[in-house]
C-alpha cells in the first residue's frame, strides 16, 4: 500500500508542473517573509547609534556606532531564498522540455549568458530539447540583453547562488543610514549665526566608526561651537546584502530578485497543461 500511495503522489506531483513551479517561487517568498521579520526583530534591540565628538579642526564629527553585528541567521534565511529563486528557473527549463515529450537529460537548466557570443553553447547543452517556440523568452531574460549585463537580475542572482551555495554567506549591512539631530552649543545661538553640515557621500560603506557627517557654526565672533548632541530622532537603516565581491559598488541596489523570477514564471505558464485531477489514478 505505501508503494502505491508513493507512486500515485509522484504521478500527481509530476502531472501538474505549474502547481510545483509555482510552490518552488512560493518558497522564496516564504524565506523573503521570515528574512524581514528576522530582521525587524533583530532591529528593535537598538543595534546602531551615533556618538559624536569635537575635533581639532573644530568640526563636530558624527560617527556611526554598532553595538551589535546582525545575527548569521539573517544570511542564512538569505542564502535560503536565493537557492530556492534558482532553483525556480531551473525547474522552468526542465518541465518545458518534459511537458513538450523531448527526453531530458542532466545538462538542462535555466542558463545565465553574459556574452551574446556565448549563446549559441548554451542552446546547444543547457537548453538542449528545449521546443523552439520558448526560446525567444528564455533569450530576452539573459543578462546580454541589458546595457550592463553584469547588474542584470539574472545575472545577480547566479552569482548570489553560487556564492552562498559554495563559498560564504552573504554578510548584511546597513545600506542607508537616515537620522535628525539637535545640538547643545556653548551659548545661544543668534540670528545671524549659522550652522553648516557635511554629510558622508552616497556608497559610503556604513561600517562601525564610520564618519557620517560633520557640523560646525559659523558666526561673526567666531566663539560659538556644538558642544555635543542633545537628541536623536527619526533614525533609521536600511538593510541589503554586501555585493563588493560581486564587482557593485556601494551606490549600486540589488535588483529585484523576486519580481523578475515570479515574471518568468508567468511567462513560461501557459506552456504547463492543466490535468484534471479526475485523470489521477493509483
């Protein structure tokens, strides 16, 4: 009997291939949803600040200050949602060429083509009895198409995949850093004083000690200067993936894994006949 009901479950798991596709990419949504309440939880403990301090130039420098590092849970639940996005992928150019009748064979997969030149290899392995009617979707979703092929999401994503299933797991950072601060001075401050801010440039790698801005005031006698920092308010971070090693720059956002996958898949749907459930038999 158990043989029986295996056999009958792999029999309806396999018949309805846009069912799985679906559940796969669901998955990642699932890992997307745990990452952001692993995340907000990790946040409400107050793990960044400011501290700020008079230097000899007499600038009142702000530096970002990190009381904790983010737990490797949040890397893990990372590296967990690119695995399944992938995997996603793979599983499209799979059942394409199973539902088409084709034979399958252990090279299929969803390929990732920087280079147009390269191309023609991966009709010829990866998408080897792959029906000639997909072939265009499958091409317009290669990073060639792209002005930078190397911040293409499907390009991002098989370096993300590779990385974290062979090599580490992605380390996360704040990747903005937004506060409003009040000042104590050492008088009071008169209307023709004048406060000037520098802030930190955009990219700027938001790591511990870091130097966030500089304040100092100006004033016709030239007495006055921030003694210190009396409040803190509307702080806030905003948190990504580290992708130097990935060729981005600290300026560069990650692209929008999940949209592009979940349009894949509405892409290739309607290639995925339904079956009946009716048409089930143990």
């Amino acid at each position: 009997m158990t043989a029986v009901m295996v056999r009958w479950w792999w029999q309806a798991a396999a018949m309805d291939r846009l069912d799985a596709l679906r559940a796969k990419y669901a998955r990642a949504q699932e890992h997307r949803i745990a990452f952001s309440d692993a995340l907000d939880r990790w946040l409400t403990s107050m793990p960044y600040g400011v501290r700020g301090r008079s230097d000899p130039s007499g600038w009142f420098v702000i530096r970002l200050v990190a009381q904790q590092q983010p737990p490797l849970a949040l890397s893990v639940i990372f590296a967990d949602m690119i695995s399944n996005l992938r995997a996603t992928l793979d599983h499209i150019v799979w059942a394409l060429v199973e539902e088409s009748g084709n034979p399958t064979h252990d090279q299929l997969g969803f390929p990732c083509v920087l280079d147009r030149k390269d191309w023609k290899a991966a009709l010829g392995s990866k998408l080897m009895n792959v029906t000639p009617e997909w072939i265009p979707q499958i091409e317009h979703a290669q990073p060639f198409v792209a002005l930078d092929a190397r911040r293409h999401p499907m390009h991002v994503l098989q370096r993300l995949d590779i990385w974290t299933k062979h090599r580490l797991l992605v380390p996360f950072e704040p990747s903005t850093f937004e506060w409003e601060a009040t000042y104590t001075v050492n008088r009071k401050i008169q209307d023709d004083d004048r406060r000037i801010e520098h802030v930190a440039p955009p990219g700027t790698r938001l790591v511990d000690g870091v130097e966030l801005a500089r304040v100092r005031f100006f004033s016709k006698t030239a007495d006055l200067h921030v003694t210190g920092i009396e409040a803190v308010t509307d702080a806030g971070a905003g948190w990504g993936p580290r992708l130097d090693e990935l060729g981005f720059s600290g300026e560069d956002v990650l692209p929008d894994l999940m949209a592009f996958v979940e349009t894949q898949v509405d892409t290739f749907a309607p290639a995925f006949r339904r079956h009946p459930a009716s048409a089930l038999s143990p």
